[in-house]
C-alpha cells in the first residue's frame, strides 16, 4: 500500500502543475501535520509554527526550514509520516534572532521564478491546500481509527465520573488531563450543564454545576488528527430531554445519511444541508438549524470544511466527518467514516460501552446507530 506521505505529495505535484509554480511551502501547522504528521506548534496562537516544508515540482526531495533551536527536535520528534517513505528530507536553517520563518522561506524562494505558500509572502503566491487534504489516504485511515477510539475512551471516562455538583470548569479540566495522558491536544473543550446548555449551543465552561445533566463535548488533536465527539450524561433530567434527545439523533443520523448519498451521486455539501434542513422540520423543530453550525467533513482540522445553505464542496471519501446538530439543551456528535465505494458508514468514535441507539434517517432508506444518554443515578 502506497504511504499517505506519497500519496498526499503527489497531490502538491499536481497543484504545483496546474498552478505552474515550482515549489510550495507549508508553513501552517495543519498543513505540516497534514503531510508529516508530526505538530510544529509552539505558540498555540500564531497563525505559522516553528517550521516548514518546502516541496517542490521537480523530485521527491522535502526541504525542511527551522530556526536553528527549534532543527533537530522536529527533525527527530516530528516527521514520523516522512521517515516511512523514500521522501529525501533536506535540512536547512536560520539564526532564530535574524529572521522569522515567513522572511527565511521567501530568501529561498529567490532563486525560483515562482513559488507558493500556504501564508502571504511578499513575492509567493498563496496557496490554500486544504482542498488536497481530502479524502484521506487509506493508508492513514488504521492511524485515524485509533485516535477516534482513544479519543473516545478518554471522554468517556470523564464523563462515567461526572456528578450534578461537579461545575462545568471542573468537567472539563478532567478532560483536557484525560486526553493529555493519552497524548492529545485539546483545541476545543466544551462543557454545558443543565442551566447554560438551554441558552448557549457553544457552552464554553464556567463555574455553573452541571445539576440536572450535561454535555461533554471535545475536539482532540495528535498526529495532525482531529476528533470530535460529544457525551451526555443525565441525573435527573427534565420530562422534555429524552425527546429532544432523540429528535437530535434522527437529524445526526440523516446527516450521516445524506453524506454517504451525495458522495455516490456527486452531491455536495449544500446538499447535506438541505436533508439536515428537511429533518429538523420533520422532528418538529424547523428552526433549530439558525441557532448553530451543524458540522462538516474533519480530518486535519476541527473542520475541514462546515457545510451551509449553499455549499458547493464536493463530498468526497473516504472522509472522516462529524455532524453536530443540536436542538435547545440536547446535542448529538460522532465522528463518522463515510466510504462511497465501499457503501459504508462506521461510527468511529464508539467503544461499546456507552449506550447506544438506532435511528431512521429522515427521508432516506437508512439507520444510524449513534450514542444516547447515559442515566447515572
């Protein structure tokens, strides 16, 4: 089998041809971790890490650009998809006091007549990858399982631990140490109890206890992977919560649906949206749709892309995606495989030891199995 670096570099060739540019330059951490699967981040809020890959059009060799502090630590730390491939990885750097790393890319770019990279620099043309991140290679897709799996173990056993005094800041430090044990970042972390997941649908955690019951929702991060999963707890949940539960599921599970149809019909994102649209009405609650994001293809990012009215993307897989509709105080999220040639679903964040439950998509001749409450008494 052919490996994912190989397969992802040989995308870059031909954007590079049709672009008619001689070399591009990644200098984004999702870019990196994309092609070398390894992290460049130090700064979580810079916009670029502390190197980056340059490929260029002619051969297989990789430039590798670093600070001289930061060279040898990612050369050895942080290439593990490169080393698996006959990709010639060629070191270069710079004094980290005379330049920064957009500034050292364009000094190797002189000698070219055209070049790109995946951030503006005077002299390159910029160049969005994140249309070559999809779909994921097959050879990636045992990696990524595995990182579903433990991504969902570790929530999972946060929330078995969870009680109604327990506030939502506590709740989530329980997670990012949970996840972090297991090697994961966690760029989003999201908690919402009884009282704040009715207003808010991105419950970002306070001091609030979760009381009658709460969300748990993560997107994990290791390897250039990214998870994302939601688990409800329940205590002593109002007369209205199992209902709006399952009025959730059957619109996750029509959007799990709809993906796998349009990635054989050559439907696109718009189109996933107009059947989660549809299934929100049919559940009886046709408006739910305004009042937050309902998700999108994952992969290299939290989103590699969110679906809305009029998307144009094309679904293409095998891709990860994780759908996340919500109905006032009640959310549904899975990571979900889809595989048009194989007409396959898999739900990927799911262990068997969280209850579970079969839902008929909204005009579509198709059940999803995803997770329900677990009632902790």
């Amino acid at each position: 089998m052919t490996a994912p670096a190989s397969v992802k570099r040989d995308r870059i060739f031909d954007e590079l041809a049709r672009r008619d540019l001689e070399e591009l330059w990644l200098l984004r951490p999702e870019n990196v971790a994309w092609l070398a699967g390894g992290s460049t981040v130090v700064d979580a809020a810079a916009d670029v890490g502390v190197a980056a890959l340059g490929i260029p059009a002619d051969g297989v060799r990789v430039r590798l650009l670093a600070p001289n502090n930061e060279l040898e630590r990612i050369r050895t730390e942080e290439l593990p998809l490169l080393e698996d491939t006959p990709i010639e990885v060629e070191l270069e750097q710079y004094e980290w006091h005379e330049s920064s790393l957009p500034a050292a890319v364009a000094d190797r770019c002189r000698s070219r007549s055209s070049a790109g990279a995946d951030v503006p620099i005077d002299g390159l043309e910029t160049v969005d990858p994140s249309g070559l991140r999809t779909p994921m290679p097959d050879a990636e897709l045992e990696r990524y399982r595995t990182a579903c799996l433990e991504t969902t173990r570790a929530v999972e056993a946060v929330a078995d631990e969870v009680s109604p005094e327990m506030t939502e800041l506590e709740a989530a430090t329980a997670l990012r140490r949970e996840l972090s044990s297991h090697g994961f970042a966690s760029p989003v972390v999201l908690v919402g109890g009884s009282e704040r997941s009715l207003r808010e649908r991105h419950f970002t955690p306070t001091d609030a206890p979760l009381e009658a019951f709460g969300h748990l929702t993560v997107v994990a991060q290791r390897g250039g992977h990214n998870v994302a999963v939601t688990r409800t707890v329940a205590f002593d949940p109002p007369e209205w919560f199992y209902n709006r539960q399952e009025a959730t599921a059957r619109v996750a599970a029509t959007a799990i649906a709809a993906t796998l149809e349009a990635a054989k019909t050559g439907g696109t994102a718009g189109d996933v949206f107009e059947a989660i649209r549809a299934a929100y009405a049919a559940v009886g609650h046709a408006d739910e749709w305004r009042r937050h994001h309902q998700g999108g293809a994952i992969g290299y990012e939290s989103r590699e892309w969110t679906a809305t009215p009029d998307s144009a993307i094309p679904i293409r897989t095998p891709m990860p995606f994780a759908w996340n509709p919500t109905i006032q105080g009640a959310k549904c999220e899975e990571t979900v495989l889809v595989d048009a040639d194989r007409d396959d679903l898999e739900v990927l964040t799911s262990t068997g030891d969280w209850p579970t439950g079969s839902y008929d998509a909204v005009g579509f001749d198709e059940s999803v199995s995803v997770h329900e409450p677990l009632l902790i008494e």
